[in-house]
C-alpha cells in the first residue's frame, strides 16, 4: 500500500522540510480529530513530545487542529512514546500523539498517533486520515461553544514513574544495584532516572541535559559508546541506553559491552517461562533477529515467529497469535503484560528483576546464546529503485544460494529515510562479509 504522508510508524521527515510542516501538523489534527471525534462528551487528545526544538512548533499545529474539530488538547510536555500510549488509556482519551523521530538526529520530527486503547493506528485508518488531510475540511470545523481547549497537565511525569515501577514484581526494590542511564538527551530525560532512583538503585546519568538540538547526539541506544565507558569508570553493575523517545533500550554489561535486544528477548523469555508468565509457547521478533536467538529458542522448547521489521508488525503478530513477548533486536521490546508498545523503561525494569532475583552479574544473565555471524550496512542512496534492478535482484538471489540453509539474507528499503539495509548472516563468516560488500556496492552503482 503506497501513501502519501505516513510511512512505517507514523509521519516522519525533516521539520519544515518537503513533508513535515505546520500546514501539514495543522492538517493531521484536524483529520484525526474528525476520525475520533466520537460520543457526546467532551472528546480529548492528549499529546506527549521528545525534546526536539520543532516540537514546540508541530505542538501548537497539532493544537490548533485538534480544537478547530472540537477536541480538548492535554499536553504533556517531554514524555517518552510508551508514557504517551499509557496515559491514553489512563486518561480515557480518545486519541494520543506522540511528537517525535525517535533516533533521528534532531532536524527530524514526526507524528504517531494512538487509539484510545493505546495502540498505534492500522494501516487502514492511517489512510483514511489521508484521506481527510487531501480533502476540504473546513465544513467540518466546530463552532462557538464547540471549539475544544487546550490543558497543560503537570501531573503526567508522576503518573508514568509510579506505573512504570509497578511493573516490578511486588516487594522488589533495586537497592544495592549501581545503575548508568543515558537518556539520549531526549524524552525520558526526567521520568527514567527518577523512577530508578525511587526503587533505591544508585543512579548515574548521561544524556539529561537536552538543549533542542543534543538529542541522540553521541548519546542513547545508538551510540552507546559514551555509557560503556561510564559504566567502566563508574564500575557500575549495569548501563540502560535509551532512544530519543524511549521506546528501546540497549543494555550494558559491567565489562562495558553492548547486549543487544536479542539476548534481552532471550533473557524475558527464560525467566517468563520459568515463572509460567510465558504465553504462545514462545515470542515475537522480525526477520533481523539472529539466528542464534532461534536456536537457543528451541533448545529450550521455544519458538520464534518472524515478522517484517517494524514494532507495530511485532506486536500485530502478538496479539493475533497469543504471545506476550516480542521485540526487535534494535531494543524495540514489547512486553504486552504491561505496555502497547516498546518501552525501555519497563523492559530495563524486567532485566533489572532477573539480576536481583538471580544474584548474577549481567554479562552471566545477558549471555544466553552465541551469535551467528551478521553483519549489516546501511546502504544511503540518493534516488530511483536499485532493489528492482534485474543485476541486482540477480545477485541476492545468487548469493542466498550461496549462504544455503545454514544463512539467511534480508535486503530492505528503510521506511524512515533513504537508506536500503543490507544484512548478511551465516556461520561462515567471511562468505557473509563477501555477499554483503557485494551486493552493497551493486546498489550503490546503481542507485
């Protein structure tokens, strides 16, 4: 299905660039606020943002949209995207936004929208809000009395600190645990640390000092370096990275590695299984997860079901089959006994209860499978199709022959930039190292 403005999770692009302007925020609030307009209450939106310094802009456009259709607007300033999903449902709102790229760098925004239920869109009624951002709306505008207001609501912050830490199994605090957080200068920059410290860990932070332009800037889940090497120098016990809206995490161990979502998955589902909280006889992840993680999976009597890569795609494949754990390997982990979505606050809790419950340190927790080989490159092209190049198309299928039963190939055009991903996977290394430098350079000839 082609559209016109939403891509895989929601809208996204540069702020005032071709596709994310106020016109168009302005627009999508009018349009999925007649989508959700519903009953004879007074119905209401509320909207959370990262700390992008366009966010204050694609705020007030949203505002203005949402009262123009009759809606009451409840901002809740900097929240992370899971928070927003959460206070949906709490606050018994009819629609929830969330303003945010995610990991992009700080030129980018984006719109997500959620279901009153708190769930992000389907595909279907993203294209019916299309539908309505092409159409002539100004007929549909509420009048007098009708038109909504807008509300500042303070207490949002408290709300998701004190949920977030009811997610730990009763009576367990994190006391005597030295825990790094690096919020990526980003949403969760107050409600992370916060909540860590009211369970009693001993809090160090990185990334919470956002200035509207730092956000994921040499910090977060995708440059994990600067929380490595405070984790070393701190001799921390562990490190929690999260994305600019903090719907993934990344883990450290004491040594300063990176343990990726594979093993995070691997651990939840191990601990989840022990403690017959498991449901689906296995979990949820995309076609990036290793193969390494399938394998441990049915070693011990799990199985893995693959989807396309996308948090939404997981947890669709979640609700429909009856499982309660999936993620993705990027740190998007969905534990659908507590959130709609990825959220790295919660997930880093769930962790955190394995390694106070197991007594272990977590590189002997997080180390549950060796992993194959896989390399990938993010391959950045400028323009045209290179994927339905007949020479290249050729040449992924010669080399999945190549790799045989023992690899796996996965060759995608990102749905949030302009970037074609190309992962490579086997037990023979170099072979994998081969193809992909191969089929990277092809594109790129092509491209």
């Amino acid at each position: 299905m082609t559209r016109k403005y939403f891509g895989t999770d929601g809208i996204r692009g540069e702020a005032n660039g071709p596709k994310l302007t106020p016109e168009l925020a302005l627009k999508v609030g009018m349009a999925a606020g007649l989508k959700f307009v519903r009953g004879d209450h007074r119905n209401r939106v509320v909207i959370g943002k990262d700390t992008r310094r366009s966010g204050y802009m694609i705020e007030y456009a949203l505002t203005a949209g949402f009262t123009a259709v009759g809606m009451d607007v409840y901002l809740l300033g900097p929240m992370p995207t899971p928070a927003v999903a959460m206070l949906t449902r709490s606050l018994r709102a009819d629609l929830g936004v969330m303003i945010s790229a995610s990991h992009n760098p700080f030129e980018d925004n984006g719109i997500k929208l959620f279901r009153p239920d708190g769930y992000k869109l389907s595909d279907e009624v993203e294209s019916e809000i299309e539908r309505l951002i092409d159409s002539d709306m100004l007929s549909k505008l509420a009048q007098g009395r009708e038109i909504g207001r807008a509300h500042r609501d303070e207490d949002a912050s408290t709300r998701y600190i004190e949920y977030a830490k009811r997610t730990l199994p009763r009576g367990m605090d994190l006391s005597g645990i030295r825990v790094v957080v690096d919020c990526a200068n980003g949403a969760a920059y107050k409600v992370a640390p916060t909540a860590l410290w009211e369970l009693g860990a001993e809090v160090f932070t990185v990334g919470v000092r956002p200035d509207g332009f730092n956000i994921n800037h040499k910090v977060g889940s995708t440059a994990p370096d600067a929380i490595a090497a405070k984790v070393k120098e701190l001799r921390a016990d562990i490190g929690i990275a999260l994305d600019g809206d903090a719907d993934r995490v990344i883990i450290i161990d004491e040594k300063g590695n990176v343990v990726d979502g594979d093993q995070f998955m691997a651990v939840i589902a191990q601990s989840w299984l022990r403690r017959n909280m498991l449901l689906g006889g296995g979990i949820v992840a995309t076609v990036m997860s290793n193969l390494g993680l399938e394998r441990y999976l049915s070693s011990i009597g799990l199985t893995l079901e693959r989807t396309k890569v996308g948090d939404r795609y997981v947890l669709e494949a979640m609700r429909s089959k009856g499982f309660n754990v999936g993620g993705e390997q990027s740190g998007h982990i969905i534990l659908s006994d507590f959130t709609t979505t990825g959220d790295g606050l919660v997930a880093a809790l769930q962790l955190l209860s394995v390694i106070k419950e197991e007594g272990r340190t977590v590189s002997e927790v997080c180390t549950r499978f060796e992993r194959v080989p896989q390399l990938l490159r993010n391959v950045r092209f400028k323009g045209g199709k290179p994927l339905q190049d007949k020479i290249v198309r050729k040449l992924i299928a010669d080399s999945e022959q190549r790799l045989g039963p023992a690899g796996r190939l996965v060759i995608r055009e990102s749905g949030t930039e302009p970037v074609i991903r190309v992962m490579g996977e086997g037990d023979d290394a170099d072979l994998v190292t081969s193809i992909v430098a191969e089929i990277e350079t092809a594109i790129l000839e092509r491209a």
